[in-house]
C-alpha cells in the first residue's frame, strides 16, 4: 500500500513534498488541498484502529480511548509543517458523529 500511494503522490502531485503519517497507510483516504497546499488527508477513524491494533507503534494492542489518546498526542497534534497531514473526522447522515459507523 505504501508503495501505491508513493506512486500516486508522485505523478499527480511531482512538485510538492506530501508528507505522509507512518504506519497508518490503510487509512490514506487521498489528498486535500488549503491555500494551494496539498497535504495527504487519512480517516481519523480508522487510523485509531489500527492502533489499537498494535501495527503503528511498539506493537502492543490499545484500548480504544488508549489509542484515541496516543493518536491526539502523537499524530494529529505533531505538527511538521505546512505539509503535515490532515485527519477527516466523519459525518453521518443523521448530523452527528457515531462510532458504531467505524467499528469494522
């Protein structure tokens, strides 16, 4: 998969630098842009996870708010410049965020 997007980033986007948030590649949903800044852009959800899952970090399973937790520290408050990924939170068609759209 890592390689996918790689491919993808690099013919459709050659002249920006796309950062990309290690491990959570299942969760690459494509690329958003703000200010004629493209940034790769993942499903909040689904990057928390897979960490749970124990696949982006020291391999241990998380609970769900250990990993929530982990995820806000460490992914999406870890600014790294104006190319720093972004994280799409979901909306349903009811109006609201529901967890149980994610359980998979």
């Amino acid at each position: 998969m890592k390689d996918l997007i790689n491919t993808y980033l690099e013919e459709n986007y050659p002249d920006h630098e796309i950062l990309l948030a290690e491990g959570l590649e299942e969760a690459f949903l494509g690329v958003c842009e703000s200010f004629g800044n493209p940034k790769a852009c993942y499903d909040y959800r689904q990057c928390v996870d897979i960490i749970m899952t124990g696949k982006c970090h020291d391999g241990e399973p998380m609970s769900f708010e250990e990993a929530e937790e982990w995820m806000q520290t460490n992914v999406v408050n870890a600014y790294v410049g104006e190319f720093t990924p972004a994280f799409l939170y979901r909306f349903n068609k009811q109006g609201f965020f529901d967890d149980n759209d994610y359980l998979g």
